[in-house]
C-alpha cells in the first residue's frame, strides 16, 4: 500500500463527495421503512431484555443520527445564518444523542 493509494482513499471523504453519497443512500426512505423500524426497535429491545448496553448504545446512537441526518437532507443544507433552526435542530439533536450514548457506556451502572 503506497501513499498514493491512501490519498486516493481519502479523496472519496471530500464534503461534496460525502454529502452526494448520502443523498444516494436515501436515508429519508429507509427512517420511514416499517421493516426498518420494526427490525431496529426488535434488536433494540432484544438488546435491552438480555442487558447488552453497547448493543443498546450502538442502535440508539445509530437510529438517532439517522433520523437528524435524514431531518437535515430533508430541509436542506444551506446555511441562513448561525440562527438557522435546521442548524440548530442538528446540533441540539447531536448533543442530546451523544449524551445519552455517553451515559450508556460510561456513567450508567448496572
């Protein structure tokens, strides 16, 4: 492996490239599939009766940013200004999914 073949890897992890790349994933769709909710609160609630916490974590976290990535590509990425409530919904959503992910793995005890 030279390091023309890893700068060629991270070429692909450019902005635009990453943001076409979500947009063809259709992340939209898939949050609002009833086999993909049924599958994710199945193994989330799997995960919580047999007391697996990473696992648990892993779903949450997951489906959370899930959703806030999908509620952002859905009103647009454009930027209005430092107020904008997209902006703000993604971040706010962020900070209470990763906390919630930091409770589980390193505060809560069984």
């Amino acid at each position: 492996m030279s390091m023309d073949d890893i700068s060629k890897f991270f070429q692909n992890f450019k902005t635009d490239q990453v943001l076409e790349s979500l947009e063809k994933m259709k992340l939209e769709t898939l949050i609002h599939n009833p086999w993909f909710l049924g599958t994710v609160a199945t193994l989330a609630l799997l995960a919580l009766i047999l007391r697996w916490r990473v696992l648990l974590t892993l779903i949450l976290g997951l489906s959370g940013f899930t959703f806030l990535l999908s509620y952002t590509m859905e009103r647009g990425t454009d930027l209005g200004g430092v107020g904008d409530s997209t902006l703000l919904v993604f971040v706010g959503g962020g900070i209470v999914v990763m906390g919630v992910v930091i409770y589980m793995l390193f505060i809560k005890t069984e």
